[in-house]
C-alpha cells in the first residue's frame, strides 16, 4: 500500500476548518453542571461549511458572560437571559445562526480541534439568520461513498 505519510499536526488539522464566521443550526441543547458544580448547557452544533459540515460541541456558563449573551442573542431568547434562567428546553433543534469559529491548539493529552470563539448576534432590524443548507453533506463526504472500507 502506497500512501503519503502524515505528522500528526497535519492529521489534526485534515478534520478541523479554518477559523472564520459560519452559519450554524442547534442539533441538540443540554442542561447539565461543570465539573465545577456550575450549571452550564452544552449545545451541540451543526456549522455549514462549502459542501461540507462539522459537528462542535459548546459549553455555555455564566463564567463566559459575553458569549452566553451573545448564543441567547443570536437564538432570540433574550427573555430567559434577562430572567436569569436559560434552560435547554429554550433552544430548540433546528434554532439558527452565525458563529465564530476558532482553533484551540493541541496540548498534551488532547489533539487541536475547532471550538466556538463566539456568536454572532443579529443588528437590530435585521433579517433573522438564514435556514441552514441541508443539501452540504456530512463530515466524511456521502454515508452511500463506501468505495474506501475493507468490508
């Protein structure tokens, strides 16, 4: 078998997209607590990228003040914000936006991956986020392309 051989950061960086702004949709919104105790949410995004999508998964506390008013602002749930009482049950699949998307650099136990700087909130009076383009497909390319399995 003939291949090119590849360094781990080159590895790493094959799966990962470049740092910029994205549409994003909700896949899932989960209330849970840090290992801190703190309550935070872990919401799980699909980012749409040219003809491709990832999946990243975010952690929303009250310690990120900026970013945790910035997702509520971007999904219109400004209400429970103010109320001081965000729950998943607030974010519903399927809720869209824009983010920026960032790298965190590799450490010792944990390769690099994308994470989410932030979101990206709608100016005042403009039309709300665009629906997300399902026609991208999935990380991997087609799940029907099996050309490459041994099986």
């Amino acid at each position: 078998m003939k291949f090119q051989p590849k360094t781990e950061e080159e590895l790493d960086l094959e799966n990962m997209i470049p740092d910029g702004i994205y549409d994003f949709e909700v896949i899932s919104a989960t209330d849970k607590q840090s290992k801190a105790g703190n309550d935070m949410m872990v919401v799980e995004l699909r980012i749409f990228t040219d003809g491709q999508n990832r999946i990243i998964t975010d952690y929303l506390l009250e310690k990120m003040g900026h970013k945790l008013r910035h997702f509520c602002a971007a999904m219109g749930v400004m209400e429970a914000y103010n109320a001081g009482n965000l729950a998943a049950e607030n974010i519903g699949e399927g809720m869209a936006g824009k983010c920026q998307v960032g790298t965190q650099k590799a450490k010792a136990e944990f390769s690099a991956r994308n994470t989410i700087v932030d979101y990206i909130v709608p100016q005042e009076g403009s039309v709300p986020a665009p629906r997300p383009r399902r026609e991208s497909a999935p990380v991997g390319g087609s799940s029907e392309d099996n050309s490459d399995l041994p099986f």
